[in-house]
C-alpha cells in the first residue's frame, strides 16, 4: 500500500510528487490526461516555441526559482527583456502606452500620469488627491472595483484593474475580493491610508529590484514539468485513470479508480476545487459544497505566427490589453520575440492573444478570424499567418470571489479533520507557478 496518493498532475501535484520522493517516499499520481503538466503546455511549431499556457512566472517569488535549483535547471532560466517592456492598453481603439511609474494600478509617478491620454483630468486630479488620504480602519472586505474606484475613480478601475486582472484570473474586479486578490495593497491602505503614498513606502525600504519581472525555462515552460517527471523516473508510479471517489477506511483511504481501487495512508488531492468537490463528496459532503463555491472561468490561447517582415514597426512591445469596456474577443496579445528571447527564431514572429470565457465555444476558424481582424485594426497587421495554434483550456481559472478568504479558512479546517488528507492548488491562496509549487510542498 502507498504512503501517498496524488490526485491531479499539473504543476502542483507534480512537484508534490517531487517533494515527497525527496523524503522518501514513493508516491502515486492519479491523472486521466495522457500528458502530465496542466495547462502549462509548450509546442514546437516551425522553429517558434509556442506556449498554451503561462508563458512564465514571476522572479519575486521565491518557489519556482528553488525547484527549479534542485532540479539542476538554473542555466535553462532566461528573464523577459525589461528593457523593452513598455505595454499599451486599449482606449477608444487606439493603443495607447501605460505610463511610467505604475506598480499595478498604483501611480508612483506624477509627471508620466498626468501626461498620459489613458486618463481624463478628473482621473488625474483623483490620482494626484490621494496621496493626501490618511490611514483607514479594517472597512469590511471589497470587491477589487469597490477599492480601485474609492483612491482612483471608476476610469482606473476599467483602464488598469480590470485589464491588468483579466489576463491572471479572467474574472469581473467587480467580483473579485480586494482582501484576496489585492492583500498587499489592504495592508498598504490600513497603514497609510493612500496607496500612491504606500507603495513609494514601500519601495523606498525594500532594496533595489534587481533582474528581470518574470522569468521563464529556455525551451518553454514545458522543460519545467518534463524534467520533473524525467527526474523522477523510478521513484514515483503513475496511472491514467479517473478518481470517482475517496473513502476513509480503517487503514487510510481508499480511491475508486475508473476500474480498480487503491489503498493509501494519505492523499494529497491537487486538481480544481471544482474535481476536487467530486471525489470528496462521499468523504466530506460539507467539504465538497464548500469546494464547489470556487468559481472557476476558461480561457482560451490563439498564437498567430508571422513573417518578420509583415509585422515590422507594428509589434511593438510586449503587446496590449484590452480593458472589457473596449473588448470585443481579445483580452490582451503578447508579441513573444520582445518579451522574451530564444521563443521566435530569426525571420519570424509570433502574437499570442488571450481570449476570455466567453470566446471557449466558438469554432476554430471563427475565433482565428475574429482575432486576425481585431489585431489588423489594432496593429495594422494584416498579413495571413503562416501558423495558427489554438489552446482551450475548460475551468482552468480560479476566480477569488468575494468571501474566498473566509471560505478558504472554512475549507481547511473541515479538511484537518481528516487525518492524512491535504488539498493544495491554485484554488486557495495564490493562482501563480510559484503559489502552486509552494502549496505543493508545504503538504508534501
């Protein structure tokens, strides 16, 4: 009988997996794909690396950066070209640059801000004003609108927040909890009352940024989960199967595979909330409805490659976003060869467009040609691609509603019940590679 079960092989329970042969077991991972990996997902098409997924993480946080050490993998790891980072948003149709200066949608800078077309003079005055706001007392949790709207208007919350949020969790900021989602800032208002004033605070202590904002493998995201599962040759076992239940015995646990069953001293359930309220129902019932309020969105990838010389003086920067008041089917595009190097061979060119929820069910050719056109009238950009690559990925977006923090507390206590049951993922308290690899070791 194993010490632990797995359930789910993404990036979580993969590096659950990772940790716990380290301590010497010899885990078991349950997951129905026939690929390992999750959404993070890297192809290889006409010399180009083109990821389905996220195309990278971020440098601040520590966990990806350490697996990544053990695995022996750090002279793979390249940094996104800051030097030419420079992000336009959508308004009125025109691509119009983020100013200088903003940390989030946090303005650190007068001068670029009140310079910029982004923002109406009633914006600018609302942004210059806050810095003047004094602390505010624990005023009961937000939505991320509620809160952006209250130091900045209504314009920063549909020309920053919503664009700025869309492309992490593909959710309405008019949804989403500032408490979860926005917990630093919280903290900044509680203590300075002004965010502007906070964050210069902040940065005005913490040293020096020092390398790139993100960073990402040299051959695709995808040489992370492929070396994980590489190097664990021999030390794990994997079957292909679908979990239908999880029972409690008199020795552990028992799993109901699609046609067998296996015994477990302790099962670590790594998929969705929403897969994992199915397999816990005839364990926890209360358990799996406070899973099943985790709200989760699709998302869909379209990269569209190019002829270097047709998108010429047109790709510029790492792209755009597309705030939803401007949105028709993209929600933002990444111009791959700026951002980062080693992904677009010489010659060639690849934009990738995210689209929402709303764009999971719509046919392949519909969905190219909706993208093509908008990135023509956006960029000029009018050239047919020489490939297309399409990315559907169902449920795959956990969305921190209002009351996720609560209901998180609420879901981990009802879990501690039951001994040798851990649940780790993007549903809980952190969506990013990092969060993920990090939950994934604190219950390994």
């Amino acid at each position: 009988m194993p010490s632990h079960v797995v359930i789910g092989g993404g990036i979580t329970g993969l590096a659950a997996c990772w940790y716990l042969a380290k301590a010497g077991h010899r885990p078991v991972l349950i997951e129905k794909e026939k690929r390992l990996g999750g959404v993070i997902r890297t192809d290889e098409i006409e010399g180009c690396l083109v990821e389905g997924g996220p195309d990278s993480f971020l440098a601040a946080k520590p966990a990806a950066m350490e697996l990544i050490r053990e695995l022996g993998l750090e002279g793979d790891v390249i940094g996104s070209n800051d030097h030419q980072r420079v992000t336009f948003i959508v308004k009125n149709g025109k691509l119009v640059p983020m100013p200088d200066g903003l940390m989030m949608m946090v303005p650190t800078k007068l001068w670029p801000v009140a310079t910029s077309p982004l923002f109406s003079l009633g914006t600018k005055i609302k942004m210059a004003l806050d810095y003047f706001t004094g602390p505010m007392a624990d005023i009961g949790e937000r939505s991320v609108s509620d809160m952006v709207r209250a130091h900045y208007g209504q314009e920063a919350v549909d020309y920053l927040a919503e664009p700025l949020l869309a492309g992490v969790y593909g959710g309405d900021p008019a949804e989403l909890s500032a408490d979860a989602v926005l917990d630093r800032f919280v903290e900044i208002e509680k203590k300075h009352g002004s965010l502007t004033k906070g964050m210069l605070a902040a940065r005005a202590k913490a040293p020096a940024q020092s390398g790139p904002l993100f960073r990402t493998m040299k051959g695709g995201m995808e040489q992370l989960t492929a070396a994980l599962v590489g190097q664990m040759a021999g030390k794990f076992d994997r079957y292909r199967d679908e979990v239908r239940a999880v029972r409690k015995t008199n020795f552990g646990y028992e799993i109901e595979l699609g046609n067998q069953r296996l015994l477990a001293d302790n099962v670590v359930v790594a998929c969705p909330a929403h897969a994992a309220s199915a397999v816990l129902r005839t364990l926890d019932g209360e358990l799996a409805d406070r899973l099943g309020e985790i709200r989760y969105n699709s998302s869909v990838t379209v990269a569209l490659g190019f002829d270097q010389r047709d998108v010429e003086g047109k790709a510029r920067g790492f792209g755009f976003l597309v705030p939803k008041v401007e949105r028709r089917r993209m929600a933002a595009c990444t111009f791959v060869k700026t951002k980062f190097d080693h992904r677009v061979p010489p010659g060639k060119a690849v934009a990738r467009c995210f689209c929402g929820h709303a764009a999971f069910d719509i046919p392949d050719n519909q969905l190219i040609g909706e993208v093509r056109q908008e990135l023509q009238q956006l960029t000029g950009i009018e050239a047919t691609p020489i490939f297309t690559k399409i990315s559907r990925w169902p449920k795959a977006m956990a969305q921190y509603t209002i009351g996720h923090k609560a209901r998180v507390v609420k879901i981990r206590a009802l879990a501690a019940q039951h001994e040798g049951l851990f649940l780790a993922g993007n549903a809980y308290d952190g969506i990013g590679i990092p969060d993920c690899i990090r939950n994934a070791k604190a219950v390994s």
